[in-house]
C-alpha cells in the first residue's frame, strides 16, 4: 500500500483547519487536510453560511488584540487572492444598560459616544420599542461583515497554490502513532491511511469522536433566520443584550442583500419570537407589520452549532499521544481563521505569536487539555 508522508496532516478543513493548512503551508510545511465532507463549510458544520461578522469591537481586550493580529493575516490573503474579504461596516451594540457586555465595550472604547434608546431607533428606523433606557454604541472602524464561504475558498485556493494535498469526501475514523517510526498514522473510513509527522485535529464539534483520551467537546445550537431581501434602516450588523437573551443580526447572501438573525442563550423559541414580534415590523408567525414596505419577511430557519472547550477558552492543545488540537471556537471563531493556523504554529514550531497572554504561551498551551 502507498503511504505518502506528509510533515503536518490536518484532519477538518473548516475554518480553523484551512487556516492552520494555509500558515502551515505558508512556513513551507508539507501538509495533507482530510475532510469528510464534499467541500468546506458544507451544511452541518460550524463554519457553513454567507457571512460572518468581524470586529475589533469585542467587550475584551484579548480579543481585540488576537482580531488586530488577525487582520494583518487576512489583508495578506485579501491582496494575494485580490478580493475583499472583509467589508467594513457599521455594528451596533445595545441593550440593557446592566449588560456587562456593553459595559465591556464602552471601557474598551472610551471616547465613542454612547446612545439611548431613541437615538438607536431614530439612527436605525426598522428597530422597535427600543427602550429609553437602552444603551448603545455605534463603530464603524475596524468591523463589519465577511463573506465567509468566498473567505472558505480563497484560503483553500491559496492552501492548493501553497502545495497542500486536499482531500474531501475523506472521514478519518483513526489516529494512531507508530512507536517505531514516531510518525501518525491516520485511517479513513474507507481503510486507506495517510502518514505524518504530525496531525492536528480541527473537527469542531466532533473533534472529542478522534481521541482517545476524555476531553469535553460541548456543541451548542444557534438558531438562524434568514429575512429576504429589502430590509431597511438595520445596521450591517447589531448585537442586542437584554435581561434574558442576546441575539445578532447581520447582512447576508451572496450579494449581502439579505439579511440573517442568529439566537443566542435562548430555548425557547416561541418566547424569542414574539420578542422579534415586538422589536421589528417583521411577519414572523403570520404577524403582519404596520408598514408594508418596511416588512421583514423571513425565508427560513436553520439550526447551527458550534463548540466549547470545557473551559470556554479556545483549545489549542496537545494530547497525551502527541496529536494537536483545535477546536471549541464558540460563535466567534471564524473572524481568527488565519491567527488559528498562526497559534498553532507557534505550538507545534515553536514560533511566537506575538500575542503576550499567558494561555497563548506555548508552554501552557502544551499543558492544556
Ligand atoms: C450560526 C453561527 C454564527 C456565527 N457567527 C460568527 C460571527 O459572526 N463571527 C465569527 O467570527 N464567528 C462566528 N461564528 C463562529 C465560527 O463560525 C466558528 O467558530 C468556526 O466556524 C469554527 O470552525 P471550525 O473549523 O472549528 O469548525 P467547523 O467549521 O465545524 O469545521 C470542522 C470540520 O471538521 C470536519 N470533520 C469533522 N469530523 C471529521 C472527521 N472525523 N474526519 C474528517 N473531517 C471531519 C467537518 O466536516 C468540518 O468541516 C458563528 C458560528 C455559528 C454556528
């Protein structure tokens, strides 16, 4: 049977294992991605959709530094595959004033003007019974919406120019290290295997079903409604917290004519519609708007998940077998494709991130799991 080596075998090419396979390649790494699905970001998975937000804009500065680092990447890779990627634009943050999440926000952003509740609704007419009380912040520098199946592509495409070997349709069932040679060998589902130095495993949701030591991989459901085309007076992304739940919305489909809402933190999906019921002039549940022009029709829902590390910090690991991990990116991931392949780079070659916090050093994250 041939056996091909490959220095770095990346099994799940969604967003963090076609960023780890781009860095990688990048650095001149022979790597071998394994994705049981026909192509990235196929239905089912964390990182399937239109759009995505992107933002410098997070509640912590943690995160804002990593988005920093991350957008040097992306422009590289906007100006390699000469397209825009990422699209500025504006997101609005409101909610209720004891929100720790906004409070976050105004701290990171001191000199932004915060709104209330009639400026939010006067600067962006198709919100409703925003309360007075309400308080927001307004930033369009630094965020707005990705076209993340064309971000999918690109970084494939410069993956494939990079010298990757792809292969879809290929669901590795197996990973196991020879102690003879050191080297991993990876087994599909079909029984044809693959050899490597190394394996990172980037399976979202599904990574805990390739190891063989426990590891928590909580999946979470979101909920997504997509809202045809002609919707006015919205932000091209806001992110409203309130007392009981938070939700999203941002502008979607090919040409970011549509628009989708996603649900966070909340079960009860009859509760949340009615909440929409309340907060737009939408015919959600066959209510019909005051304004007909200014209806939001929805077009469909779709379930969605993505995952937690059992401490909810993103999980760049090393097993006790050797094999490397990446996963538990949450419903904020996909923004740090390329810094994922960065990170575990740094954990696997022992480069610098140039990120100085603690759960990034490479000690630490060596110790993790
Ligand atoms: C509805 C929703 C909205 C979001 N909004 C945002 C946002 O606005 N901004 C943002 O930055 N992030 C957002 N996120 C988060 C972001 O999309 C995720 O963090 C990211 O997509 C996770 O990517 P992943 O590669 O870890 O997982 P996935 O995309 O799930 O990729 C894992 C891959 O592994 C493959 N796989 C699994 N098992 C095997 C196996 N045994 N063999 C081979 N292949 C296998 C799967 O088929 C899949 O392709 C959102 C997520 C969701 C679900």
């Amino acid at each position: 049977m041939e056996t091909p080596h490959y220095d770095t075998a990346v099994v799940g090419l969604g967003c963090a294992g076609l960023g780890i396979s781009y860095y990688f390649t990048m650095k001149g790494c022979k790597v071998i991605g394994l994705e049981k699905n026909s192509d990235s970001g196929a239905m089912g998975t964390s990182s399937y959709g239109f759009t995505r937000i992107w933002r410098v804009t997070h509640a912590d500065k943690l995160r804002n530094d990593m988005m920093r680092e991350s957008l040097k990447l992306w422009r590289e890779i906007e100006l390699a595959v000469g397209k825009t990627l990422l699209e500025n634009g504006a997101i609005l943050n409101f909610g209720h004033p004891d929100s720790e999440f906004l409070k976050g926000i105004f701290s990171q952003f001191p000199d932004d003007p915060v709104i209330d509740g009639d400026e939010i609704m006067k600067k962006y007419p198709a919100f409703k019974n925003v309360p007075k009380d309400y308080i927001g912040m307004v930033t369009d520098t630094d965020c707005g919406v990705m076209r993340s199946n064309e971000c999918l592509q690109a970084v494939k495409h410069l993956c494939l120019e990079q010298g990757a070997n792809f292969q879809y349709n290929s669901h590795v069932v197996k990973i196991e290290n020879d102690a003879q040679t050191g080297y991993f060998i990876i087994t599909l589902r079909d029984g044809s295997q693959y050899i490597a130095r190394n394996v990172i495993v980037a399976c979202g949701y599904q990574t805990d079903k390739l190891k063989d030591e426990t590891i928590e991989v909580m999946s979470y459901e979101v909920e997504n409604f997509h809202i045809e085309e002609g919707y006015q007076g919205l932000p091209d992304a806001f992110l409203e917290d309130t007392p009981d739940h938070v939700y999203y919305g941002l502008k979607d489909g090919a040409d970011l004519k549509s628009y989708k809402i996603g649900l966070h933190e909340e079960r009860n999906i009859d509760a949340m519609m009615s909440y929409f019921q309340n907060r737009f002039d939408t015919n959600i549940l066959g209510h019909a708007g005051e304004n007909e022009k200014n209806k939001l029709k929805i077009k469909g829902s779709q379930p969605c998940f993505y995952s937690f590390g059992k401490d909810k910090k993103y999980n760049y690991s090393r097993g006790a077998n050797g094999v490397y991990y990446a996963y538990g990116f949450t419903g904020t991931g996909f923004k740090f494709l390329p810094l994922h392949g960065k990170i575990m780079y740094s954990l696997v070659e022992g480069e610098d991130t140039g990120l100085d916090y603690p759960w990034l050093k490479r000690e630490v994250m060596i110790a993790r799991i």
